[in-house]
C-alpha cells in the first residue's frame, strides 16, 4: 500500500515557489463549494478588486489565468498576435526565450534583442530595433529576470514601445506584490504574473491584466485565437462582471481561496510597505553576504530585492552546498540556470520568505557550510552584519 505523502516543513529561499503563509494554506483547507455558487461568484470579483490593487490597474479585464506563469505568458501571446507579426523581444535570460518560442508558436516573427545574463535591457538597444522593423506590433519584456536577479526599468520600454506604435508586453512573474509596478501609470498593456513568487501564494494561478488597447486588438482579430483554453473572449465570459456567467472551465476553487487569502494579507500589509520590506530584507541578506566575503553578479543598480544571484566562491561544490543546507537546515536556495549554472547562487527573499528570521537562517547555515567545506569566507561575520542593518 502507499502512504499518505507528509512533506517536511522546508524554508523555501530559490526562486519561487516561496514560503507560504500559513493563513493561506488553512484558506486552501476550507470547503470546496461549486464554481458557480453565488458565494464563490462573489468571491471571484473580491479577487479581480484585489489584483487591481496589486497591479494598480483599473483594468477590467484582471484575473487570474486557472494555471501557472507560464500560462499566463501564453495567454497574452496567443490573444494578442496573429500569424504574420513580428514582435521585439528583449531577452536577458531564461525568460525571454519563452517568449520567442510563444511568437513563433503564434505564426509570428521574433525579432530579438539581446542583453547579456545579468544586465538589465537596454533601451537604445530597443529603440535601435523598432526603427528597423517599423511593422513591429508588439515589444515583450521580462521586469524581474527571476534567472539572473536582474531589475529592468518598465516605463522607458513601454515608452518606447508606445513611441513606435507598439503594444507592450510585461512579463511581471517575480516583480508582482516585490517591487514597484505601476500599469496604468506605466502605460503597460498586457501583464501577466505568477502566485508562488512575491504573492508567497501556492503555485498555479497566473494573475493577468489587459488595457482598453489591447482588448480593442483582441477583438479585432482576423483569426480566431488557436488556444481554445486561453482565448479570453471566452474567459471573459466565465470572469466578467455581473451574474451572467458561462461555464467556461471549472475554477480551481480551492486555489482561488488561497489567491484570495495572498492578496488580501497583501491589501493588510500595503503594496508600497510590501515593496519596502523586500527592499530592507534585501539590503540585510545583502550586507550578511558581503560580511562573509562573497559578491553578487548584478550591479547594486539594476539588483532586485527579490531575487540575489551570489556568486559561488571558486573550488566550491555547488551541488554539495545546495545539499548541505537542504539535508541540514531544510532550507532550499536555487541553482544557477543556463550560463549561470554552476555559477551562482539564487536566494529568494520573495513574499513571506522577506523576514528576517529567513535571513539570518541563510546567513548562519551559509556561514556554517561553507566553512565546513573550507571555503574562503569571514567566518561568523555574517549574522552580526545583517543584525547592524536591521538595528539602523
Ligand atoms: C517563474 C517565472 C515564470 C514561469 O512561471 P511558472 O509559474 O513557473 O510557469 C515566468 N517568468 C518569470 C520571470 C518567472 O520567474
């Protein structure tokens, strides 16, 4: 016979899913009730009201995609390009790749702009591409490459984008509910994001918001979505307001209980005293890291709080750490992806996990394991360093 399947009680520092607030799992125990209770209903436009708090929208069309990031990723593409578009991607890491293979998967030409793995996205670099492809429809964009830990400035994209008549498209998975994002002020105009990154919700709900713009674009297609799941002329009908609505798919009931539970603490907490939490837990973990004599790979500038790719001292076993402080202090950090692996190491501060009893567990486990494997660190320095920055 199997057993039941008890997980232990791990401290979840990669990059995403983070550390979940336990009134968001006991949220998720509740009862399930139908997805067409009028209760539930009731329930789905709190949440819609909550995600434009969270994206500082008045968008109509905000809701959340039944399905992870990646979805959401896919629903704008597929609304929103058509066979025969070209579209301008800025990539500087894992995630703007998905997006080419989305465009192309759509019928459209990608025309990429690269950035190296661990800067931000150039906006010359950007404006230079729009001029050479002036038939350009749409510019995409990742605000938080959670691959590098790297911050891109959204407003002068979109500007730009705006400038040549493009729509703009904001990948917003690990800046959502972490650091500052505006999308009206922005002018953003497809957004997607994830739960299980600065929302410290449970994975598998993409958050998305779509401007007047691009809804116009939608419902001017010439062809019909090819994504009958994500087409959102149909989820539009399921979502929209009032009591009229159309079976569409049944909700992840008890997921939007949790959605509901993150974005809620989220509304308690303030969006901009969330954003300056990460900002402090960052700056602690930060001054800790330094204290122990290890560097970070992005410059302070274009850093994002959220998301600390440290580079891993040289002779040292990645792996082995990793293991360490999984085996030894249940704490889990990431691996470094692509260029990266092997590299560095990704430390979340996302969400719930953006405390300071987080950060002084990493910094003493860190401190202890490399020790033991006869790293070249200031041993028992980090701790008090971070402790100074809280005390200030
Ligand atoms: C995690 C992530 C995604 C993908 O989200 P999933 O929920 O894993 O599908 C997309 N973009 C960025 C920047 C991410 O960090």
């Amino acid at each position: 016979m199997t057993s039941s399947f008890y997980p232990p009680q791990r401290t979840l520092m990669g990059p995403g899913p983070s550390d979940i607030n336990p009134r968001i799992s006991s949220a998720m125990a509740r009862p399930t009730i139908g997805h067409l209770d009028p209760l539930f209903v009731g329930m789905m436009d709190e949440v819609k009201g909550l995600l434009q708090y969270a994206f500082q929208t008045s968008n109509e069309l905000t809701i959340p995609i039944s399905a992870p990031g990646s979805a959401g990723m896919e629903c704008c593409f597929v609304n929103l390009i058509e066979p025969g578009d070209t579209v301008i991607i800025c990539q500087n890491g894992v995630f703007g790749g998905r997006m080419k293979e989305n465009v192309e998967r759509c019928g459209g030409t990608a025309v990429m702009v690269h950035d190296q793995w661990g800067s931000a996205c150039e906006p010359q670099k950007l404006e230079d591409a729009l001029k050479l492809h002036p038939q350009a429809v749409a510019v995409a964009f990742v605000q938080a490459e959670t691959s590098t830990g790297v911050s891109t400035d959204v407003k002068t994209l979109v500007d730009l984008a705006h400038r040549y008549d493009c729509l703009a498209i904001v990948d917003a998975v690990t800046s959502l509910g972490g650091t500052e994002l505006r999308v009206d002020e922005w002018k953003i105009d497809a957004i997607y994001s994830g739960t299980q990154k600065c929302l410290s919700c449970t994975p598998g709900l993409s958050p998305v918001s779509f401007s007047q713009r691009a809804v116009d674009v939608i419902k001017k297609r010439k062809s019909t979505v090819q994504s009958w799941f994500l087409n959102l002329n149909l989820v539009m009908g399921y979502w929209g307001s009032g009591s009229k609505r159309a079976y569409h798919h049944t909700a992840p009931v008890n997921a939007l209980y949790a959605l509901h539970e993150a974005l809620v603490i989220l509304e308690e907490e303030g969006l901009e005293n969330a954003w300056a939490r990460h900002a402090l837990n960052h700056n602690a973990l930060k001054a800790g890291i330094e204290a122990l004599g290890l560097s970070f790979v992005v410059p302070q500038a274009n850093r994002l709080p959220q998301l600390n790719a440290v580079t891993i001292p040289e002779g040292i076993d990645d792996a082995a750490v990793r293991t360490a402080l999984l085996n030894d202090y249940n704490l889990e950090i990431g691996a470094g992806l692509g260029p990266m692996a092997g590299k560095v190491w990704r430390i979340g501060l996302m969400g719930y996990a953006a405390r300071k009893d987080n950060v002084l567990l990493c910094l003493s486990a860190l401190d202890e394991v490399l020790t033991r494997m006869h790293a070249p660190v200031n041993q028992g320095k980090a701790v008090s360093a971070a402790l100074a920055t809280y005390a200030q």
